[in-house]
C-alpha cells in the first residue's frame, strides 16, 4: 500500500526508535524529566518564544492556546475551514467559551481588510468583544498552503493595532519555514501563542508542543495539568521529538519535491491537479470532473493500492507525502492513480 492519506501514518524509523529507548527520564509533571525540558527549550527556541509546553497532541496545543489567550464570551477568528473551527469538535467553544467568527478566504489566508471588517469593538453590554485571531500555517484544508511572511506581518500588525491576540497554529509550521526559506522563530515570533506538532512530517509517534511568552506558558502548563495533559516518565516519547528537531527538519524539502513530482505525473496523465497550489507536501486531486464522488475514488484507488483521502472541499481527494515515502512510491503512484480513476471514471 503506497500510503497518501496524511503524513501522520508515519511510523517511528530504527534510529528514532534507539533515541526512545536510550532516553533519559523523569518525573514531566514536576519538571524533572530531562528530556522534555530539553524538547520543550529547543521548540521556544526553534520558535521564536521564551518557553513551550510538550502536550500529548496538537488540538490539545491549540485547545490550551486559545484557553489561554480568550475568555468565555470572546470571539475568535479564523479561516472558516481552519483546523480549529472544523476538526477539533467545538473545543473552543467547549474548552475556553469562545465564540468562533470563521472567515472565508482564498487558500487559507485572510487580509488585514477582512480582519477590520470582521473584528467587533464590545460595548460591554451586548457585543461579544473580538478577542483571537488564529492563523494557520501551513493551511491544512486548503491543500498545505503557505502564509507568505509578509501577509504573516501584516496580519500581526493589525491585530496589534486592534488589540487582537494572536494565535499560530502551526502544526506544519516547519513545512511553510523549509518551503519559504524562512526560519520558524521569524514566522513564530509574531504570534502570542504558537502550536507545533511533531506526529506529522516530522516522523514522531506522538506529541506536541504550545510555545509563548513566559507568563502564558505558566498558565498553559496549568491547563494542561486541569486537561489530564501532564505525563510522568513523557521523555520516552519527547526523546522522538529531540530526534526529529536533529534529523527531521530540512529533509521536509524531499516531501515538497516528491509532492510537487507526484503533481506533475498526475497532471501529465489527465488527472486534475491545481499545480499552482502544490505549495508543501499535499497535492489535491479533483476527481469532480472525472465524473466520481470521493468515496467511490477512494475506494477504487485503495483496491489499486494507493491511499488517499477526504479534504473539506465536496470534490477534492489529497495526497500527502511524508517519511515513509520514497520515489519508488512516488513513481508507483503516479502509474496508480490514473489507472484507478480512468477504469472508475469509464465503469
Ligand atoms: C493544522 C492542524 N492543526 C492541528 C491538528 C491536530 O493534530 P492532532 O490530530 O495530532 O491533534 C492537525 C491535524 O491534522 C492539523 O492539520
């Protein structure tokens, strides 16, 4: 099985594994695990913060994020199909009392215009104050599209300017800093809080971390503990994470490239792919046009023995690279696909 479906179906590599196995313990909950303080300063530093917080996931990241930035009754604002708004199960409505104010826009992105427009100034009587502004980069359900830094600036700017508070959630920061040449702490930095996973590209089996200024990494280990968050022996598992920061980082370049190869074959044999918005590692097919519905694609193209899956959109399948997949897949996938969605499109 070539799968495509998420670059969280990596599996921990030998050498990960060995880094696991050899990790130095503690207690986590009374910050005497070594190893996931180690974990915990290399990401504030990575991400241009005074201190993060290793959690279990990124939601949990991004649940305790925006529990820390907003209070019951604030709105928080997003990208209508942000990973916050559509996959994390009303938790910020659940878990912090927010109310979402979701934004629709071209791949993932909103203007510093929408932002002025949407943000509601409270009369403190009945309007909900305009509390968050949560951006996500890359953007998931847009196909891992990339925020350029300078709308990132500009975002930060105006939110500044309306006293907006501002949250990254970069679970696939570090794809956006390998695909733009820019460092993570430059693209962080910006944000008050900042969520970075490391069970996606970067290969771990688990983890997560929420970074941000002292202050509010002092609440955030607070909610984590109140969230059932705070582990015992976690270096075990933040050892994976050491390991991928070391080894697991710039090589996100080589999923970019096969993603962008895998585009281009699929493109050449007639199957409808958006080049332009081949960004990171995921690659949209639209089997609309072919005449299928997702779940019928799906399905054949898991008897051809290639995995993709859903995205947000009615007709778009994706196709995600990551560690576990090589040329040869890319290669095989490229002869796979066609051939699944051709024999379905004439049945
Ligand atoms: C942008 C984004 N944020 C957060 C998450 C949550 O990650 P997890 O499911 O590991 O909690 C995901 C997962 O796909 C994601 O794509």
């Amino acid at each position: 099985m070539i799968d495509l479906r998420s670059d969280t179906q990596t599996k921990p590599s030998a050498e990960m594994r060995s880094a696991m196995a050899n990790a130095e313990v503690g207690d986590e909950q009374k910050r005497e695990d070594p190893t996931v303080n180690e974990l915990e300063r290399r990401t504030a530093e990575l991400l241009g913060q005074e201190e993060a917080v290793y959690v279990p996931t990124a939601t949990m990241a991004n649940e305790i994020a925006l529990r820390t930035l907003g209070r019951p009754g604030d709105e928080v604002v997003a990208e209508e199909n942000s990973h916050i708004f559509l996959a994390e199960l009303g938790g910020p409505a659940v878990h912090a009392g927010l109310m979402a104010r979701p934004l629709r826009c071209e791949a993932g992105r909103f203007t510093p215009e929408q932002l002025r427009e949407t943000v509601r100034v409270t009369d403190r009587s009945h309007v909900p104050p305009t509390r968050i502004v949560s951006v996500e980069n890359t953007h998931n359900s847009s196909g891992g599209r990339v925020w350029p830094l300078d709308e990132i600036e500009a975002i930060a700017a105006t939110a500044r300017e309306l006293d907006l508070r501002l949250h990254l959630d970069g679970a696939r920061v570090l794809n956006a800093s390998v695909a733009c040449g820019v460092s993570a702490a430059e693209i962080g930095g910006h944000f008050d809080t900042v969520t970075l996973c490391l069970s996606k590209g970067l290969g771990c089996p688990l983890g997560a971390l929420v970074a941000g200024s002292a202050e509010l990494m002092a609440e955030a280990r607070r909610l984590k503990h109140l969230f059932g968050g705070a582990m015992r022996q976690a270096g075990i598992v933040a050892a994976a994470g050491v390991y991928a920061l070391e080894h697991n980082v710039e090589r996100l370049a080589d999923d970019h490239a096969r993603a962008r190869r895998l585009a281009e074959g699929l493109d050449a044999a007639g199957v409808p792919v958006d080049l332009e918005q081949v960004e990171t590692n995921f690659v949209q097919v639209d089997v609309g046009p072919l005449g299928l519905t997702p779940s019928d694609a799906l399905e054949r193209l898991w008897q051809q023995g290639v995995g993709l899956s859903m995205t947000a959109h009615p007709t778009r399948l994706r196709a995600v690279t990551h560690l576990d997949v090589d040329d040869d897949d890319i290669d095989g996938a490229v002869e796979l696909i066609p051939r699944a969605l051709r024999t379905l499109a004439r049945a």
